[in-house]
C-alpha cells in the first residue's frame, strides 16, 4: 500500500502516522482511517465519484515520474496521455502562438448534463435530505425525479409531466414500489376499460356467429351501452392526463415518508444507506409478473364473453 503518512484523513481531520490503520475507496482510492470509514458508512467524497472534483493522489511537480502539461502546465500522473485539467494531448506539439492553445475544460458543463444530480449540488436538500441520499433511493433515472423534485420545490408546485405515468400508469406505480397506488389505478384503470372490453367480447361473438357482421364498426350495440362506453373512454382519457401531471408529485410525497421512515428506524449510517438501495429503486420483477398477469386475465376474459355460449 502507498505511504500515506502525514496525509490527512476526510473525516476525522488528523495527519496519518505509519502506525495507523488505513483503508482506501475501492472507487476513487481515497485513504482514511478504518475506523473512520466504517463510522461514516462510505468514502467522504462519495458525492464527487465520477465528477471533475473526485478525489485523486496528489502529485508533486517535482515528481521525476510526473508529466508536465506543456499547455496549461498542470502535473499530471505518470503514464497520462491527456492533461486532466485541459485536455490537451500531453505528448503533441505546443503551436507556437498562445491564442491557439487551448483553454481549460470546464467538465461540470459536461457532467451536469450525465450526473445522477443533474447540476444539483449532492450536498443540497431536497425536502430536508441530501440529494445523493435521494438520489440513492430513487435509483434508476434519479437525475429526472431529482430535478422534477427540486423544480417542484422551488416552484412550489404540484404540476410536473411524466409521460410514463401517463401511457402505463399502473405499471409505473408498481415499478416504482408504490403499492398502494397500484391497486388504486389498476383498479380505476380496470373499471374505465371494463364497457370497452365487454363491447370487444360482444362484437367477436357477433362475428363468430355471422361473419359478414365484421363489415359494421360495432354490429348490433345498443345505445345504452355505447353511451357508457364514450363515458368511460373520456374519463380514462382525463385520468391519464391527472396521472401524467400528479404522479411526480405522489412519487414525492412516497420517497419523503420512505425516507423518513428509513432514517427513524436505521440510527447508524451503514444500515440507513442500506435500506434507502433495499426499499428505494425499482421493481422490475414485479412488473413482469404484473404484464403476464394481465396478459393471461384479458385473454381469458375476452374468451368467455366471445365464445361462452359454444362451452
């Protein structure tokens, strides 16, 4: 392991001596204390992993192994081939005039369009918890709900789109661990499809009985249940666009009272981080289950109200 005497651990703030027990990040290789690492529950510049300010060892430039951008004179590790400050190719010729070399890359401009934060600050609070702690529990796309959230709060709206939510709106609420809500939309959902699944199985029975019936749109609806039908078809329709414009704010509401919930009943860091990857995230088994599910209950429905009179 590298020397890292007298260089200063994150957390605690003291100097390491030889006789100290290091550990260092499996991500980023920062050392700290091992007491202090397992006191903290993970490395102290987690929210810098995979950004511009990630910590990295500190290299002298009177390193003889250190490479010395000709361009903007940054030292760099041994074996770089690109400057990590400009990014200019180490190993290519200086032009001779100062107005073509080329400045400093500003990588936050870059990162804040693939960061888990989208340009929010990890450290900032969203509902009185750190964005990286939210962005942990809401997993997969958090960058999307993390901004729908902190433009919602800042705003003090309700109103943001989602156009998932607004195409499956059941699967989404059950692939985003909202029970509750599932059964509540699925079954609304279910309800507002019912005139139309009933007229679906009529019609093929219809057909399957007189074939030169399948020349008429609907042949032989009755008024009464046509009307019911446009009824239900409008108020599915309407529905959707509440799910689209409401569903970040109900998913929201369920991270904030998930996390709280996490954070009273999880004192010590580890254990919290653990549970927000557990409960948080996404549930993608559960939806695969939901989709032949419903596949199979639709089929079936559909059989019997177009073939039950023949069983």
């Amino acid at each position: 392991m590298p020397d890292y005497t007298n260089t200063v651990c994150p957390v605690c703030g003291q100097a390491f001596s030889p006789e100290d027990d290091v550990v260092v990040c499996p991500l980023c290789g920062a050392p700290h204390h091992r007491a202090c690492y397992k006191r903290n529950g993970r490395c102290a510049y987690a929210a810098d992993h995979g950004t511009p300010r990630q910590w990295t060892p500190p290299v002298s430039r009177g390193d003889e192994d250190a490479r010395i951008c000709g361009n903007c004179g940054t030292a760099n590790p041994p074996g770089a081939d690109v400057c990590a400050c400009c990014g200019y190719h180490i190993d290519q010729p200086l032009p001779p005039d100062p107005a073509e070399r080329q400045p400093p890359i500003d990588a936050s401009v870059f990162y804040a369009q693939f960061s888990p934060y989208v340009g929010i600050a990890p450290d900032s609070l969203i509902d009185g918890y750190p964005a990286m702690d939210v962005a942990t529990f809401l997993g997969p796309n958090s960058g999307f709900y993390l901004s729908r959230f902190h433009f919602m709060r800042v705003q003090k709206s309700k109103i943001s789109w989602n156009w998932a939510a607004a195409l499956f709106p059941a699967g989404w609420f059950l692939y985003r661990k909202m029970y509750k809500a599932f059964v509540l939309v699925f079954l609304l959902s279910l309800l507002f499809a019912l005139p139309g699944l009933y007229m679906a199985g009529t019609a093929a029975r219809q057909v399957f009985f007189d074939p030169s019936a399948i020349q008429t749109y609907w042949p032989d609806i009755s008024p009464p249940l046509a009307l019911v039908f446009n009824i239900a078809t409008t108020l599915h329709f309407f529905f959707r666009l509440v799910m689209a414009s409401r569903s970040n704010h109900l998913y929201r509401r369920h991270t904030m009272a998930c996390m709280a919930g996490i954070q009273a009943a999880c004192p010590n860091a580890p254990a919290y981080h653990h549970a927000l990857v557990k409960k948080g995230g996404v549930s993608r088994t559960a939806v695969l289950v939901y989709i032949l599910v419903l596949a199979a209950a639709a089929s079936t429905a559909f059989c019997l109200l177009a073939f039950y009179p023949l069983m």
